[in-house]
C-alpha cells in the first residue's frame, strides 16, 4: 500500500508556532518547548500554568490537546507532554 501524502497540509509546525498556540491558551503560563527530533514533528513539552490547579493530569492534559485543535491529527506526530501547577509559596 502506498504512503499518500496530503499536499494540503504542512507536516510539520514550527517551534514558534506551536508556542504561540500554548501561551495563548494558557496566558502566564511558563512553557518549555523542545524539538526532540530538530524535525518540527516531534515535540517535548513543559507547561506550568495555574489553570491547571485542581485538575486532574488527565483534565490537564485534554485541555492542552483542546488548545492544540486539530494540529495532532495533521501536523504534529509525537508530543511528551507535563503539566504542573506552580509551586505555592
């Protein structure tokens, strides 16, 4: 079976882009985004946001994939994922 490949839809998001999509949702949040690969396909992520207080990791993380929309399904291949609410001081 061949790989069909939709030239409709970029295969990759840049770092920059992907950022802007986070701190948007999540304003005041810290994110720390890597490119585990250098192939704008596979990411690390690392959001920090009081949004998050008294969700679940489960709730948490849905949220996220909500804000991302349909980027998972068409253009990001691979994301880790850690969400933590700041430290109470």
């Amino acid at each position: 079976m061949p790989n069909i490949v939709r030239k409709d839809v970029p295969v990759a998001i840049r770092r920059d882009d992907l950022y802007a999509m986070l701190a948007s949702a999540f304003p005041g949040a810290r994110i720390d985004i890597e490119d585990t690969r250098g192939d704008g396909d596979h990411y690390q992520v690392r959001i920090i946001s009081s949004v998050f207080e008294g969700m679940t990791r489960v709730a948490q993380h849905k949220a996220v994939f909500h804000a991302l929309g349909d980027l998972m399904a068409d253009r990001l291949h691979a994301l880790s994922l850690k969400t933590l609410v700041p430290a109470k001081e």
